[in-house]
C-alpha cells in the first residue's frame, strides 16, 4: 500500500465569494455617504447659523439682509476683529453680533476702531465685561419681563417702530446725560444709544431677537432694525469665527458627554436598561446546562452522509482524510491493545499494526510481495491530503482493508 500524495485544500472564502457577500452592505453605505455629502453641499450655502445674514435659518437674518439691500445698503459680513476694525469708517454701520464671547484683546481693538470711525457700531447683547470695554460707564442687568416692549423715549426711530421685541435678556444703565435709553424694563432701557466721538454712536441691544428671520415680522421689528442699521450706506456684519473664539477663550472645551443634547442622557440610559434586559430575555441559561432529549432521531448513517456532502460541496478533502485516519487509528489501536492516549503516536502505532500485518501465516505456495511496511503504514495512517476525490476513496479503501488485516491477524 502506498501513501497518497499530499494535496492542502482551503476551506476560506475566496475573494469572488468575499465580493457576493459584502457587495449588499458596501452599496448601502456607499448610497449614505453619497447622501450626507450631497446634502452637505446643497445646505453649506444657505445654513450659515443664527444672526447671519447669509442663512435662511429660522435664527438666521437673511430677510432683513434683504431689506437693507433694497434700501441701498450693502451688507459685508468679516469673521475677524482686525477685519471689523479695518472695515469701520464714517459710512459704515458696524455690527458685533456677540461681543459677550470677544477677550479684551479683541474690545481693545474694537474700541480703537469706534472711536476713530465716525461710524455707527451696534453691540448686540453685550454682557458686563463687553458694555465696560466697549461702553465705559454702562453697566448690565438680568431683564425682568416680557419681551415686546414699548419705545418709552424720543429716539425717532423707536417712535416710528412702536413696539419691538428688545426686552427678555438684558437691560442697561448709564450715567452720561447724553445717552437716550428706550424700551424701558424696570426702569432701564433694553435700547440704549450713546454719542460718540467723530459724529458717531453706539447702540447696545439687550435683545437680538428683532434681527431674527422667524420674528422679523411681528411688531414693529423690522422697522427698528431698518433704522438702526440702514443709517450708513455699508454694513459691517462681525460674525466671530471659531478660530477667533478660540483665541479669545470665548469657546470653552467639552467632553463627549457634555456635548449630548439635554434629554438624550436618560435615553440613553432607558435604551441601556433595554438592552441589557433583552440580553438577559435571550440568554434564558441563567443556571447550569441541562440534557434533553432530541425531538427527531437522526440515524448515524445520516448524518455520516450529511457530512460527507458538506466536506465534498466545501471541497474538503484535507479535513475528510483527517477524519478517516483518526478514526482509522482509535479502532486499530483497541484491536492491538495500543492505550487510545498513545493511538495517534506513530512510534507507538505503527510498530504494533506492522507486527499484526506481518505476523499472519500464509500459505506456502504464496508468499507475500517484499515491501517496507513501516512507510505503507505511515502514508497510510498519518499521510498528507488525496489529490482528489478518487484518491480519497482509495484511502478509505486501503484503511478498511488494513483494519480487516488486522482484526483476522
């Protein structure tokens, strides 16, 4: 008996089965990430975010942006303070859409520019460090009521406006006789105007929402801010930039859990909760493995037939000729008393089946051909893989036939 030649057979997808398989789900995501960049790209011109005269957004000021237009005022919008000073002068309305978030570094340069300008500048919602800086002697406090308010002052353009939406955030205070507050909260002004030097001024609004396309209608608000910013014929629009806000420390850092929407933290939480019980729900083996008894009964000769087509679809030679000389060697090992921990040990199996196979008589007139038993029987019990399938059945062939040797020896 000869031993087959080896042969390796892979049972790993290959990359045609590979494609078929995931082609589905890379489809799919490449529809998505088409999608998210289209929509990007179709909402990066018109979401600019809130009081930018550029965005059609609810928040957004575009409709008053419109307005002034209409009106012969040109609108610029610069996202730098060295910008916005550079840009300010005697025909220029100069707009701070925050002043809040701006450092000291960023009010000391925006000062320099108000003060030589002759322009108008309007600070919106500027907090006490802003109003010092940028208004000295002003000084803020909490509104206290509603926020549509009457003008209650001789400002022009707050009497031809009427009621507006100025009150809700802040409301200011100042000594200098000059100043002409309107909207009135508690007795201070929610609209403060200041003269300034070179025939400008400055405007302090304790509310921005007049300026809001959502809001621009209602009340008398887009007329007050028509007169507020349609005085010069430019409009600077200072919208601070990210980066800008960063060097100021206007921008504070945050951690993943911080920048979770309020509410979405408990959702998270009962989905947790859910799914840690659905686990539980589906594991259902919260003690040890108990037997039981199989519904349908397989016959051995079943499922040996069950195997072998699934070793013959996967191409599986290697693994089926693994599996008959295993169990080749178990049953030849009990025939020649060989311990089954030593049965898959050539040094120990091989010597014992060569002395069974060789120690049968024969009869005389018919002698056995010379052969090296020891190398028949080591390709034969622990060779390489059939080089095809019919070299496979010669296998299981010479394996019964050398256990049939045995068991008559």
């Amino acid at each position: 008996m000869t031993g087959p030649a080896a042969h390796s057979t892979s049972t790993a997808p290959g990359a045609a089965e590979v494609w078929r398989r995931s082609r589905g789900f890379l489809l799919a995501l490449g529809i998505l990430l088409v999608a998210g960049v289209a929509l990007a790209a179709i909402g990066s011109g018109t979401r600019h975010g809130a009081l930018d005269p550029r965005s059609v957004d609810p928040l957004g000021s575009r409709a008053l942006a419109e307005l002034l237009a209409e009106r012969g005022v040109t609108t610029r919008v610069v996202t730098s303070t060295q910008e916005a000073a550079d840009a300010a002068g005697p025909d220029t309305t100069l707009l701070v859409a925050d002043p809040a978030l701006l450092g000291p570094a960023q009010h000391n340069v925006l000062r320099t520019a108000m003060d030589l300008s002759g322009g108008r500048t309007v600070l919106l919602t500027p907090d006490d460090d802003a109003a010092r800086a940028l208004a000295p002697g002003v000084d803020t406090r909490a509104s206290t009521g509603a926020e549509v308010r009457d003008p209650d002052c001789t400002l022009p353009a707050a009497l031809s406006a009427g009621r507006a939406m100025t009150g809700g955030d802040l409301r200011y205070h100042t000594v200098n006789p000059a100043a002409t507050g309107c909207y009135p909260d508690g007795g201070r002004p929610t609209l403060l105007l200041l003269p300034g030097t070179a025939g400008g001024d400055t405007v302090l609004l304790g509310n921005s929402a007049l300026l809001h396309n959502e809001t621009l209608a209602e009340e008398g608000n887009a007329s007050l801010a028509l007169q507020l910013l349609g005085t010069r014929p430019q409009l600077v629009w200072y919208l601070p930039s990210v980066a800008e806000l960063a060097e100021s420390g206007g921008v504070e850092e945050k951690g993943f859990v911080e920048l979770i929407p309020p509410g979405w933290g408990w959702a998270l939480l009962q989905l947790t909760v859910a799914a840690a019980l659905a686990a539980l729900w589906r594991g259902r083996r919260l003690g040890p493995l108990v037997t039981e008894n199989l519904p349908v009964v397989v016959r051995a000769s079943e499922a040996t037939e069950g195997r072998a087509r699934l070793y013959r679809k996967a191409d599986a030679r290697d693994r089926a000729a693994t599996v008959l000389r295993a169990a080749a060697r178990e049953r030849l090992a009990a025939l020649l008393g060989v311990p089954p921990a030593q049965a898959h040990d050539p040094a120990v199996l091989l010597p014992a089946v060569a002395a069974a196979t060789t120690g049968q008589a024969h009869p005389p007139q018919v002698q056995p051909p010379a052969r090296d038993l020891t190398r028949d029987l080591t390709g034969l019990l622990f060779g390489g893989t059939p080089a095809d399938d019919a070299a496979l059945v010669a296998l299981t062939d010479h394996l019964d036939a050398l256990e049939r040797e045995v068991r008559t020896s």
